[in-house]
C-alpha cells in the first residue's frame, strides 16, 4: 500500500454502533506503526470521536438534545409539554391521577425521536 495505512471508520445509525478497521496488508504496518509512533493513530481517534458525535446526533434524545439546532430544541420542548398535558389529564384516565410517569417516558422516547428533525 505504498507505505500507507489504510483506516476505515464505519458508524451506523440504525445500530447506535461504529468502528475503526484497519484492513489488509496495512494492518501489520498500522500496529507497527503504533508501537512505535502512537502519534499515528491520533487521526483515528479523532475520527471515532467524530464518528460517536455524529451517530449521537444522528436522532434526538435527551443527551443529543444540545447537539440540535434551537429551532429543533424549542420543538422538542413544545412537544414534551404536550406530552405531559395528556399524560396528567385526569379526565382521559379512570385512575384520576393521570397516565404518567409510564406515558411521559414512551412519549419521550418514542414520539420525540420522531418528530424532532433537524
């Protein structure tokens, strides 16, 4: 491979899961290389930093929540709220004490995800 090491970063967002895969013949040069120059590997670790920041942001959750524009984030809010107006409306459940905390939680990891884009 001309001296090079060849480094894949895969990331899958359906999956939540990425890797670093050094492939082939480069894969004896890359490990050469670490024990040597570990100074090497910085680009791949900073390419599996971004690739967990990316699949982090890739859906909203509570932790990517920061990570979406504040367009999206004062939606995801308004969304939450109404979550819970029909989580706590007492009339709409015979326990008179509301839905929640059951519904907030399936709304909050169901719903949001889905309606909150970028």
């Amino acid at each position: 491979m001309n001296g090079k090491v060849g480094v894949v970063v895969s990331a899958s967002a359906s999956t939540g899961r990425f890797g670093v895969r050094v492939a082939g013949e480069a894969k004896a040069l890359a490990l050469r290389h670490a024990v040597q120059w570990p100074a090497n590997l910085e680009p791949a670790t900073e390419a599996v930093e971004v690739g967990r920041l990316i699949l982090k942001a890739a859906e909203w959750s509570p932790q990517s929540h920061e990570l979406f524009p504040e367009a999206a984030r004062r939606w995801a809010v308004e969304v939450m709220r109404l979550g819970y107006l029909i989580a706590w409306d007492e009339e709409r459940f015979e326990q008179g004490e509301g839905a929640a905390p059951g519904l907030v939680d399936l709304w909050r990891d169901f719903v949001l995800p889905r309606v909150v884009v970028r």
